[in-house]
C-alpha cells in the first residue's frame, strides 16, 4: 500500500509539469485534456475462471494530441486504471499506469466549439504499479504488458463522453504452469478539453 501511495503522489506531483504541456501545446494548436470514469473489468484465467469474477474500477488520466479540427490524427494518453475482481472472501485490485498510442478518426464539425464524433484504436503499455490481491497470493503478475485499445466519443465543444474497451495481448501471469491469464476491460469515460 505505501508503494502505492508513493506512486501516485509522484503522479500528482507531476500534474503542474502536465498544465504547462498543454499550455504549450494549445500556444502549438495541439489539443490536450483531461478523461475519468468507470471501468468494468473481467480476468479470463482460462479453466479455472471461478477465481476471480469480474467487478468495477476506476480510470483517470491525460490526453494530448487527436488532431480535433482535422480528419484523422495521432493521440497519446497518460492513464491510471484501477482493475477491480471479487475473490470470494474479498476484492482484488490492481493498479496499473497505462501509456496508449491511438489513431484517431474525426467526424462532424472541424470546429472546436461543435459537435463531432471520433473513433480510436491503437496499441497500449500497461505498466502494474500496485495491486492488492486478497485471496489471490499464489498469482504473480507480470510488471508489463501490452493492450489493444478501441473506442468511440463525442465531443460537444470542450466536454467529451467516450466508452472504450481494452484487451491484454498476452498473458499477465508471471511464472503460471500453465495458466493463461488475460484482461479485459470497458470503461465509460468523461473528459474536458482545454483548448
């Protein structure tokens, strides 16, 4: 838990370093923003799917890049997911800093105070930097993986609603015999646009 705590205060330490990012990217015309909301996450153990069944989270993050006024463009985010599963007797959490790449396709108006819709895909880099296993201890993760995202929003002026899902591309558990242990997740999110 103090690990945790530690990390994420170097996250909110950081946060003054990401405004004056956005200040220059909007000096630039590249958009930045904030995105947050609920994430509904399953973990697929295979056979043995009874060990952790699935349950709610938490995503926040920051967003740069997306190319608004455009037609398609390249957008990054900085994320911190919060992957939830009941374990009989207890929850079990998972912590993880997400770092996505996505392509992203405009739709609707090019101006920045309309309405548009987007859809976005591309790799992400799912980096675990907490967790709280319950009943879970026998299961060793891996500290990285790698996710597919896809999804679809809308934009009306600088307020964006979004939902998302997230796959894991290979097997987050370390040293398993056998186990093929893979995340999925979907999240509904809500964001703002500062420029």
């Amino acid at each position: 838990m103090y690990r945790l705590c530690r990390r994420i205060a170097v996250l909110v330490a950081l946060a003054p370093l990401c405004l004056v990012v956005s200040g220059v990217a909007e000096a630039q015309g590249v958009g930045a923003g904030v995105k947050g909301g609920y994430l509904f996450s399953s973990f697929d153990f295979g056979d043995a799917s009874d060990v952790l069944d699935s349950s709610n989270g938490w995503m926040a993050g920051l967003f740069f890049g997306g190319n608004r006024p455009g037609r398609v463009g390249l957008m990054g985010e900085i994320n911190v997911l919060a992957k939830r599963g009941d374990a009989g007797t207890g929850s079990a959490t998972i912590y993880y800093a997400q770092v996505p790449v996505l392509l992203r396709i405009n739709v609707g108006s090019r101006s920045t105070s309309g309405v548009s819709g987007y859809g976005i895909v591309g790799p992400a880099i799912d980096l675990k930097i907490g967790e709280n296993l319950a009943d879970l201890a026998d299961i060793d993760l891996e500290s990285g993986s790698g996710s597919l995202v896809v999804g679809v929003g809308v934009e009306l002026t600088r307020f964006i609603i979004e939902a998302r899902g997230t796959w894991s591309l290979r097997n987050i558990a370390k040293d398993a015999a056998g186990a093929d242990v893979k995340s999925k997740t979907f999240a509904v999110l809500f964001g703002l646009r500062f420029n």
